[in-house]
C-alpha cells in the first residue's frame, strides 16, 4: 500500500527496462572456438565426412541464439537493412565467426518477406452521442497508454504499429483481424476478441500476444497481477475502513482481467464474512457512462447501496462518482469509491481516487518486445517464449476516495499565498 507520490507515466527508458526484464535472459554467447591447427591435405576419408556433416551446418537459427539477437535483427545485419546499431552488428559478426556460418540465402530471403509491421487490435467500446461522457470513447486512456508503450519499443527496433478497433458488439471481428495478419509480421490482441479455435489458428499462421486474455500453448499472455492488487484493495477496504458492504462493478462481459478481479475481490469478502453485491445490474462495462447508467438505475430501482463500490477501472469509478453525486450522495462519506489501473487522471479527481497501479506503458512494451522476440523463431526452439504468461506487478495507492486522509501539504509561505 502507497500513498500517491510517483509522477504520471513512465519514460521511454523506464518502458524498455522493464520489457527487457519480462522476457527470458538471452542465451549465453558460445566460448571463442579455440585457434585449430593448419588442415590436412582432404582425402577421401574426410571428404565422406565433410559431406555427411553437411546437414549439420550452423544456420540463422544458431546465429541469433549465439548472439542473444531475434532473427529479425541478425536478418537485418546479414543484408544491411535499416542500420541497425553498432553492438548489435558486433554480435551477430562475433556469433557468425564463432559458428563458421555462411549466408545460404535464406537470411536474404527472411528479410524480403519482412513487413517490419505489427497489428494491433484494439476493442472499441459502444459510442452514444448523447452520453454526458461520450468523448471518453475518443480518448481511451488506459488503451493508449498501452500502445505508446509498444510505440516506444516498436521505434527501438524499426517497426511500426498498425492499430485496428472491433466494436463490443461487432459479430464477426475475426475477419478483420485475419486481414490484418497478412500485413503484418506478428498481432497483439487487447482483451479476449477472438473465440480460442480463432485465436488457435491465428496463432499457426502468425506469432501472436494477448493483453489481459488468457494463455495458450501457441500464444503468450501479458497482464497486470490482476489477483494480487484486488486483494491488497480488498483487504484495506474491510480491514483498515471495517466496510462490511462492498459492491462490484465489472468490466466487459467476459472478460479476463474483470473476472479475475472480481473473484479475487469475492475471497476476500467471503473470508471476512463480508456481503458483496455484484452481478445483475452491476456491470460497467469498463466505461464511465455506462457505469453512471448503472448506478442511476441502482438507486432509482431503490436498490440498497453499499458502503463501498469497487469498480474494475478507473473510468468506471469516474462513472460512479458522479452518478452518486448526483444523487445527493458524498464520496467517502455514503459511499466509498476505488478504481483499477491509476489512468493519470485518478490523482486530479475531487475527492482523489483510490486505485490499484498498473505499470501501464509496461505492459504495451513488454507485449512488444514478446512478440518481437517471436517472430522469426520456429515454435518450440530454444528461447521460444509462446505457452508464457507474464504478470506484471500491480501496486494499491491510496487516496481520499476510499476514506484515507488527504496527504499533508507543507505550509506554503507568504509571499507564495499572496
């Protein structure tokens, strides 16, 4: 548990670090092949060997595994593309020389077939116009932040993201999806958009990284530590405040991040003996209108609130707040508020909301960086990261929303009061 005092976002450094540390330790580079003595003259002999041996030649698979590179990159340096940087250079010249390798052209023709392109696909929630807080759907925060972390990633290595949006409510988005696949060199997904037999053959065609889905043997999955930070909210809420009503406001059907919270969030009330409310009629949908709709409709059906709401977001909790406000109801005073995820915006609302930090670029350059590892690599080689599934930690900070005290401000002095 923290008190807010970290600056929004996180730099492009912070973003790349952290993708690095998600993925496996690249492979030992080999010891230097000892100097060998002047060869003999070939004889028969040594030419039959030669000539069974063949098979066994070091390939671009070696190289990059040698090297601690993608096959993208040692790609690159083979053909001279798009200058790549000096020690990256210096490895793979270091690993082709230690491995004897010589260019079959195979390198050349990876290269070729290279979109340097990823598919991003994005789920857009629905749109009303009238909506107090339809412009919300222009501006995903959570969603964008993610893809600025890929971007900066994407950047480092030459590629470039091609982002594509499926509605909530879109009947068949895996068309689509496909059609981004043949443009693009591997696909990150954010939430579950695919049924499991389409993202199965999706995944035989081209690598693939799920956000907040659920992992398979074909795919890898990144998300935040979804169980961990419910729990350490949980526990706050019942333990530190002695809430003993507490209600949850999910996110998308279905979807795993909001289930996982959810559940963990039941564990700990049915621990503590404390009555939870949630399921019909409480569902957010991720978004602040329709949280503020289902709030609405709570009260106005009479229905008894409790002393706390968690929601599965932060942008649900904006929802909330003002719903309740607008029913003559204080936040902490009636009725607690908590978020998910600490969108920038959570430290600037009156009162402050109480969430739990997600390391949000983090995700999107970890994702990246996944995925970038991948593409190239025949599954199941050494060093094949598909079957993983990354949690990245989750943080509870507390604000004023949940009950907590304001932090003390220093006295300002008297010429800065005036």
């Amino acid at each position: 548990m923290s008190e807010d005092r970290s600056a929004p976002g996180a730099d492009s450094s912070a973003a790349l670090d952290a993708a690095a540390r998600a993925l496996p330790a690249p492979a030992p580079q080999a010891d230097p092949a000892p100097q060998a003595d002047p060869a003999p003259q070939a004889d028969p002999e040594n030419a039959t060997n030669n000539a069974n041996n063949a098979s066994q030649l070091p390939t671009i698979y070696d190289v990059a595994r040698v090297a601690g590179l993608s096959i993208a990159s040692v790609s690159r340096v083979l053909n001279g593309r798009h200058n790549p940087r000096q020690e990256t250079r210096d490895r793979v010249h270091q690993a082709v020389q230690e491995l004897g390798f010589v260019p079959d052209g195979a390198a050349r023709a990876l290269s070729a077939r290279m979109k340097e392109v990823v598919g991003v696909v994005v789920r857009r929630p629905r749109w009303r116009e009238d909506d107090l807080f339809a412009d919300e759907d222009e501006n995903l925060q959570f969603p964008d932040m993610i893809n600025r972390g890929m971007e900066v990633v994407a950047q480092a290595h030459g590629f470039d993201l091609l982002i594509r949006s499926v509605g909530l409510d879109e009947s068949d988005p895996a068309n689509r999806i496909f059609a981004l696949a043949r443009k693009s060199d591997g696909i990150i997904l954010h939430d579950r958009v695919l049924s499991p037999a389409e993202l199965a053959r999706l995944a035989r065609q081209i690598p693939v990284v799920t956000l907040a889905g659920v992992p398979t043997p074909e795919t890898v999955n990144v998300h935040g530590d979804n169980e961990s930070g419910m729990r350490a909210l949980a526990r706050h809420l019942i333990y530190d405040h002695g809430y003993r009503t507490i209600g949850f406001l999910a996110g998308h059907e279905g979807s795993p991040d909001s289930l996982t919270r959810g559940a963990a969030l039941a564990a700990e009330a049915k621990e503590a003996g404390v009555t939870l409310l949630q399921g019909d009629g409480w569902c957010g949908s991720y978004q602040a209108a329709a949280s503020a709709r289902a709030i609405d409709q709570l009260i106005t059906n009479g229905k008894p609130l409790p002393r706390a709401i968690v929601c599965a977001n932060d942008q649900s909790a904006i929802g909330t707040m003002w719903a309740l406000a607008q029913h003559g109801l204080s936040v902490p005073g009636d009725v607690a508020v908590t978020g998910f995820d600490d969108i920038p915006v959570a430290r600037h609302l009156h009162p402050t909301l109480t969430s739990v930090r997600q390391r949000i670029q983090d995700l999107g350059a970890t994702a990246f960086e996944t995925l970038y590892s991948m593409i190239g690599r025949e599954p199941g080689a050494e060093g094949d990261a598909r079957g993983r599934d990354i949690s990245l930690p989750t943080e509870l900070i507390c604000r004023e929303s949940c009950g907590c005290n304001p932090p003390s401000q220093p006295p300002r002095r008297a010429e800065e009061a005036r």
